[in-house]
C-alpha cells in the first residue's frame, strides 16, 4: 500500500485536486496535500470553497 496523499474532488464540478501536481491557478505547489492547503482555496474551475470538496476513494 502506497501512502500518497489523497486526491480531492470538487462535489459542484467534479473538478480532481491531485496533490501530486498541485494547483497553479491557486498557487498551490505540487507535493501539496489537500489537508494542508492554507487560507482560502476555492474550485479553479467553479469558485466554490473547500468544504464542497470531498475526498477520492481510490
């Protein structure tokens, strides 16, 4: 079992945040766990917040 950090989608757009290569749009970096997004993060796609986020199952 690989301990990657979890992918998160965005419940409104379906939008997948993928750690592993972070969010340029929101200037997050890659290697960036969800968990540890500080600030405001909102959806690059639709502009909704990170509580309509929800983790990927994988």
């Amino acid at each position: 079992m690989d301990n990657k950090p979890a992918k998160y989608e965005c419940g409104a757009c379906g939008y997948v945040y993928d750690p592993e290569v972070g969010d340029e749009k929101n200037k997050v970096a890659p290697g960036t766990p969800f968990e540890e997004i500080t600030g405001i993060y909102m959806c690059p796609i639709c502009g909704l917040g990170k509580a309509v986020f929800k983790k990927v199952e994988e």
